[in-house]
C-alpha cells in the first residue's frame, strides 16, 4: 500500500546547511529537501538541468547575467550548463528536483559538496 509523506516534515532529516537528503524519486528524477544558510559556490551541471522550489523562506541565485529572487513558494528551473551561485542570507528550505545523475557541485569541489551516498543518508 502506497502511503504519502509530508514535505515540512522531510526537513527534520536536513540537520545541515547545503547538505540535501533524498526524500523521494520519480522516474530519474530525485526529489531533495536542503535547508541553506549563506553561499554553496559557483558550479554549473553539464548534463543535467535542476530545479529549486523554495519551500520556506528566500533566497537568491546569482548567473553571470544577474540575479533571480526567490521567495516561499516560488521555483525556478536552472537549465544544463547555467554556472550558477545559490545564496541564502537567513534559513532557507529548497526542495531541488534534479536528475540522479546530478553531482551536487558540478565539477566543482568544495568542503560542503556532498556525494550522492551523502545525500540518500
């Protein structure tokens, strides 16, 4: 028997900042809930596109064309090959959608980028 899951609830297992847990999949697609605090780093995904949905909070995502806002409620997809820099100045709760095959820093490796083993912890 199938039973659901609440969203808020799924971020009692994020007990770190930029540190995403796995809460669900549909089809290739990983379903992450992330709590963020202050600056990941520049990155980009080569081959894959990633979406962010602000679940609580607001944060903002700098491109080397500008920056896009985010506030409770909204989403934006970041499309494959886009360097992007997510910023958060106070908690923010992101549920990300992206492909299993998504590194969580691009090619970039930093003291925060988390494996994929990490993340389904």
């Amino acid at each position: 028997m199938l039973a659901a899951q609440n969203l808020l609830a799924a971020f009692d297992r994020v007990t770190e900042y930029w540190s995403p847990k796995v809460i669900g999949k549909v089809n290739n697609q990983l379903l992450k809930a992330a709590k963020l605090k202050g600056q990941l780093v520049w990155h980009a995904h080569d081959a894959e596109d990633e979406l962010f949905h602000i679940v609580k909070g607001e944060m903002r995502i700098e491109f080397e064309d500008g920056v896009v806002h985010l506030r409770e409620g909204d989403f934006l997809t970041i499309p494959t090959g886009v360097r992007h820099n997510p910023i958060a100045d106070e908690e923010c709760w992101v549920l990300l959608i992206e492909p299993a095959s998504t590194k969580h820093t691009g090619d970039e490796v930093t003291p925060l980028t988390r494996s994929i083993e990490e993340q389904f912890s």
